[in-house]
C-alpha cells in the first residue's frame, strides 16, 4: 500500500514520512529476489524500515507440521537482504518482527500450533543473533536449548521419525510427530484397502471374501492406533489451549480419516461375518444410469442474491 502511494505523486510524502513506520513481510524461503532495487529505493525515503519475518504459519493454511528448514532460510536470507539495502540504498532498519500465524484469517482453520513451533523460533532467533546456523551451533541448540533426543527435523523425513525434547510444549511437538506417523500409516493402509473396498461395494454389500481378509488384518491395528493418537492428542492439547482447540483441530485434520477406516472396517467385518454368496454380474442395484441435475445458477447470481 505505501509503495502504491509513493507511485502516485502524493504531495504530502514528508508528512507521510513523518507518521508512518513501514513494515516489509515476506515468508518465502529465499527473500533476495522477491524485492527489486527499486522496492528498497523508495523505502530508504524513511526514517526507519522495519522487516516480518515468520517461524510458523506461513507454510499453507492447513499446515500442520513446522519444520525448521523454510523458517530458518526466510530469516537467513532477510538478514542478506537486509544487508545489501542498507549498504546500497542506506535502508535504515531498525526492528524485525518474526511472526507466527495460527490462521490465515478468523475464517479459516488453524495452523501449526505454538508449543510444536518453539524449535523453529530458538533456530530463528538463533539466526538472528548469529547470522546463520553451522554444524556446531545446529548441535548446541537442540541438545543445550532444547533438549531434544536428536536434532530436530528442518524439513519432512522420507519416513517416520520421532524426535523426543523436554523444552516447555514439548508434549504438542512429540504428539506431531506422531500425528505424522498415524497418518503416514492411513496412507499406506488405505492405499490397499481402497483397492478392494470401493463405493460400489459398500453399496452393494459385495466383496471379495479373501481380500477381505487382507483388508481387516490392515485396518484393525490402524483403528486401534488412531483412537490411541486420538485420546493422547486430546490429553496433551489441555495442556496448552482452551477446551475449543482440541476437537476444532481434530474435525479439521483428523476425524474424517478416522471414519473412513472405520467404515470399511465395520464393512468388511460385517460382510466376513454375514455373507455367504456372491450375486452375478451385472450387479442388480447398478444397472440404472446415473444422473445428476445441473446447478441453475451462476456466480455472480448466487452472489446477487446474498447481497441483498
């Protein structure tokens, strides 16, 4: 917005100047080709400038897990923007704000949350006081500061990891490792469970009896480990939020896998236990064509009509 009205020939740009103290965001992983010259040009009209940068939040609207990597190079890469500005254009910074969504906006469904996110902070703010993070600092900060087991993850491993920590909200930061491991797990399982229990089979109360079998062996240990992350993550959200995070979050990213296991699962244990023979083909409730009515409206209908 300032950058617009700096473009507009407002005549009063020093009273403007004099009220106003901008703040450049961005939370991308490289900072250095986002703003040309031109961007720093016009900001060096002020007295000061200040920067956001982000340690979470900032990696998708349903992100759930916070890994260091994108956080600590959006800081890093700030620092070496903010170095050649001020060094070309004499950009007066003065603050950094590193900032930390837990929505995107009020509509929206929360983030990465706070206490799983305070790795990502100690390595920000690390960053900011050392410039960037060596081997050796790497070590300092996870096993002095924050007491982890082993280093933390900076991006998302090629397969489950736990990682155990004791600094303050360590209990959410574990409970997202194994959030991951839970779903990784529902990937997997239900990669093979969907092969052989589709929608036309739920409708048709219709399965292959040995592939059924298969299908169980999967799904009961998969239920029983959901309702157990289930319980724990609920436990371990009481430690930190109001009663309304917990069942928010858990609608949002968890409940509907949850029902997905367990209504094939119910399925196949019902079809296992009551079916005894196999109709032939074609199936008799999949012979009428399947039809769907058109939308009559438009968008810009739709919205005329909540206007008024």
């Amino acid at each position: 917005m300032i950058s617009q009205l700096l473009n507009s020939g407002l005549t009063n740009i020093t009273e403007l100047i004099e009220l106003v103290v901008p703040m450049v965001w961005t939370y991308v992983d490289d900072v250095k080709p986002w703003f040309d010259d031109s961007v720093w040009m016009r900001f060096a009209m002020f007295p000061e400038v200040w920067i956001a940068s982000s340690f979470k939040g900032s990696s998708g609207e349903t992100a759930t897990m916070n890994y260091i990597g994108h956080h600590q190079r959006n800081q890093q890469t700030w620092l070496e923007t903010m170095y050649i500005a001020a060094q070309r254009y004499k950009v007066n910074f003065t603050g950094i704000a590193i900032t930390g969504w837990s929505r995107y906006d009020h509509m929206l469904p929360l983030c990465e949350f706070l206490p799983s996110a305070i790795p990502s902070l100690v390595y920000t703010l690390q960053t900011v006081v050392h410039g960037h993070i060596t081997q050796q600092l790497n070590e300092s900060i996870s096993q002095t500061v924050l007491g982890c087991t082993q280093m933390p993850l900076w991006e998302r491993s090629p397969f489950p990891t736990f990682v155990s920590c004791s600094f303050p909200g360590h209990e959410m930061y574990e409970m997202m490792y194994k959030y991951d491991t839970v779903m990784r797990d529902y990937d997997e399982t239900m990669s093979f469970v969907r092969l052989y229990v589709t929608d036309i089979h739920l409708r048709q109360n219709y399965i292959h009896y040995k592939r059924a079998e298969e299908c169980l062996e999967r799904l009961i240990p998969l239920e029983a480990s959901m309702i157990h992350f289930l319980d724990a993550f609920q436990n371990a959200c009481s430690l930190f939020f109001t009663a309304d995070i917990g069942p928010e979050w858990l609608q949002t990213y968890f409940m509907r896998p949850l029902r997905e296991v367990q209504q094939r699962l119910n399925f196949v244990e019902r079809s296992l236990k009551s079916q005894s023979s196999w109709s032939q083909r074609p199936l008799s409730k999949n012979t009428s064509r399947i039809t769907v009515k058109k939308r009559n409206m438009t968008m810009n209908s739709i919205l005329r009509n909540v206007q008024r």
